[in-house]
C-alpha cells in the first residue's frame, strides 16, 4: 500500500519541494530514481527472504509472471547499455519499466482483502488529483509542477497536480474515466457518476487533447452500444430514463455555463495552436537520416542525438516512446523493449476480469502520442495498479484449476 501510494501520488515536483532533484540533471544520482522503486526492490527481496529460499520464489516468479520477468531483465539490459556506452538515463529504465514489473510481481502476494483496500486508495488519490486540478486551474497556482532543475515552464499553465506532467496525468486519468465508465471497480452507481464527471472536468485542465479525444470517442461509443442494446432486449428501466430525462439538459447547461465562462478557452486554445508539437512529431523523423545505420542498431551517441535535436528544433523531446528509445538506445534494445512491454500489458490483462478493453485500448493509443515510456515516468506502473484495483484479478489457485 505504501509504495502504491508514492507511485501513484508522488510526482517529480513534489520529490524537488522535499529536497529531491528528481527530475533535474544537477545532484546525485541516487536521487534520479523514485523512492517507490527503492521500496518495489526491498520489498521483493524481504519476499525472497521471507521464503527462505531465493531461487524458488525467482521460479515461482517466471512461472507466475512470466512477461513481468521478461520486463525486469529487459529494463535491466538496457540500464547495462547505458552504463557500458558512458550515457545518462539509467535511472529511466529502473523508474519506467523495472518498477512496473516489480510492482506486477509483487501483486502475486495480494489477496482479495489488500486489493479492495488498494482500489480504495485508488480512488483516493484520483479524487484528490482531479480536485487539485480544479483548484491550480481556478487559482492559477500550480502546486507540484514539473521542474527542471527548480525552474518551472512559465508557458505551460496546465495543471499539474499529483502526477506533475500533464500528460501523464491526463492518460492515468482518461484510462480511469473509461475503467469507471466500463464497470471497473465497486463504487456504487451515484458515486461513480460523481467521480466520473469530476475527472472530465479535471481532465480539461490538464490539457491532454489526445487524451480528452480519446475518452469522448470510446466512453461515447460504449455508451450508445448500452443504449442500442437495451433498446434491443426491451428492458429499458423507468427510473434510468428519468434520471437521463433530466440530467441531459442540466448537463448541456452547465457546459454552456462553462463554455462561457472561459474553462475550455486554454483548451481550445492547443487545438488551435499546439506550439510546435505536431511538426516535432514530423521532424523527429529527420533524425534518422542523419545517423548511420549501424548506430540506429546498436545505438547512437546520446551526445550527437541531443545535438541533432536541438539542431532541429526538438528541445521539448520526441514525441513517441519507440522512436525515442530507437534514437537512444538502438533499434535492438526498442525492438526488446516493445515485445517486453506488449507481452506484460497482455499478462496484465489476462490476470483482470472482463471489461478492460477500453482503458487498456486508450493507454496503448495515448502512451504513443508524446514521450511517455521512451523517458524516465512511472506511467507504466500507475496504469497496472490502476487497471489490477479496478478489475480484481482471479486467484492464482483458480486460474491453476481451470489450466
């Protein structure tokens, strides 16, 4: 409980207001990685003791989470690349994808009783996120933003709230809008209803266009199948049509109000003009032709990278994860990475009851519109407690008989 709590509460920004410069490039190097990882890592080595014996709690592991095993040894791979080619961003493969493999291991020990206690605090901390939204839009105070270094983006008035990048936060919160939307998790219809609108409007402060596109486009589609399916049986309840009677237009009033009062004014505004960020998703495609087709294999110098970015125009980063581990790392370690993640999210999926295809469709779609996994982030690990809490996964003991 404790380690999913920093992972899903604890930002970059919130580590620098504590003396951390996590996100910086000043500082020690203990400090780039996330105290969460740290406890992921003790916490499973205490499990390997608790055992009394190492080597059957690693095959009971690769027997269990097989893919999460792979993910492990994949992250540690390429931390080894980045240490023997003398580049930085090792604390990137720990945070991004060794945690969230860790995390999926240690998810093995929990029983119906800790899970529903991790779902409540999923809620928790997804409510205080969305109304620390609210209020950094309404003030104009962000609390805990991304810092470089202790220097904030004074252009980026988007709030930052819990999960410091905001678009991040509006992938974490769009994939639990459509985990609610879909049925996950026990929360009883009137409080999902209420949580559900509170996120939507959280979800415009933090700017995410993809990620508020997304969310519209499937919640609207699952909703209109519910429709056109209860209309097919003939089981239309009275009650629910009263209720969608009368919230339709309060619902379309209180957009107007907001409309009118300037809430989506920042919004429409990056659709509008994006500030460069869709000629960066053209131009990273520069790149290649510029670096020699061995060292788009093995790995180009991460030094000659970052000048070809600045070079044209890419300070803000690439903007998709595969192309940027490819740039970094090689084509061989994107290639390892890319089967690792996709066997794990399968694994993931396969360990959860029904229902999650549509927050598992909107993170795959979402994570490949900025830098997301191809940087340093916890994102990865968020989405698995989210998506595990949610869609409580059978015991292992069930999932053993019926095989």
């Amino acid at each position: 409980m404790v380690a999913s709590l920093l992972i899903l509460a604890v930002s970059g920004g919130m580590l620098w207001a504590v003396g951390l410069n996590y996100d910086g490039l000043t500082g020690g190097q203990a400090q780039k990685v996330h105290p969460a990882s740290y406890l992921c890592v003790l916490l499973v080595l205490w499990q390997m003791l608790r055992r009394g014996n190492p080597v059957a709690n690693l095959v009971s592991a690769a027997e269990h989470r097989p893919a999460s095993c792979l993910l492990a040894a994949a992250s540690i791979a390429m931390a080894a690349q980045i240490i023997l080619r003398g580049a930085s961003g090792t604390a990137g493969a720990i945070d991004t994808f060794l945690q969230a493999a860790l995390v999926m291991i240690l998810l093995l020990e929990s029983d119906a009783r800790s899970l529903r206690r991790l779902e409540t605090l999923v809620h928790a901390v997804m409510a205080a996120n969305a109304v620390l939204g609210i209020v950094e839009f309404a003030t104009g105070q962000r609390f805990f933003p991304f810092r470089l270094d202790g220097a904030t983006f004074e252009t980026d008035t988007r709030s930052a709230a819990l999960q410091g990048h905001p678009l991040g936060n509006a992938t974490l919160t769009a994939c639990y809008v459509l985990a609610l939307i879909a049925g996950g998790g026990s929360l009883k219809p009137l409080t999902r209803l209420v949580m559900i609108a509170v996120q939507l409007v959280a979800l415009v402060t933090f700017g995410g266009r993809s990620a508020i596109v997304v969310t519209l486009v499937l919640g609207g589609a699952f909703g209109l199948a519910q429709l056109l399916r209860a209309i097919a049986r003939g089981r239309i309840p009275l009650l629910a049509a009263a209720g969608a009677a009368c919230a339709l237009p309060l619902v379309a009033t209180t957009v107007a109000g907001l409309a009118y009062g300037g809430f989506f004014d920042a919004l429409l505004g990056r659709f509008a003009s994006d500030g460069g960020s869709a000629n960066a998703r053209v131009a990273m495609f520069d790149l290649f032709s510029r670096l020699p087709l061995r060292d788009l294999i093995l790995g180009p110098d991460p030094s000659l990278v970052d000048s070809l970015r600045r070079i044209t125009g890419l300070e803000w980063g690439i903007e998709n994860p595969i192309i940027r581990v490819v740039l970094y790392q090689g084509a061989l370690m994107a290639l390892l990475l890319t089967t690792a993640v996709t066997l794990f999210l399968v694994e993931v999926g396969r360990r959860c009851r029904a229902g999650i295809a549509m927050p598992m469709i909107a993170f795959v779609v979402l994570i490949n519109t900025f830098e997301s996994l191809g940087g340093k982030t916890t994102l990865l690990a968020k989405f698995v407690i989210v998506l595990v809490a949610l869609y409580r996964p059978f015991p292992e003991t069930r999932i053993a008989r019926a095989s």
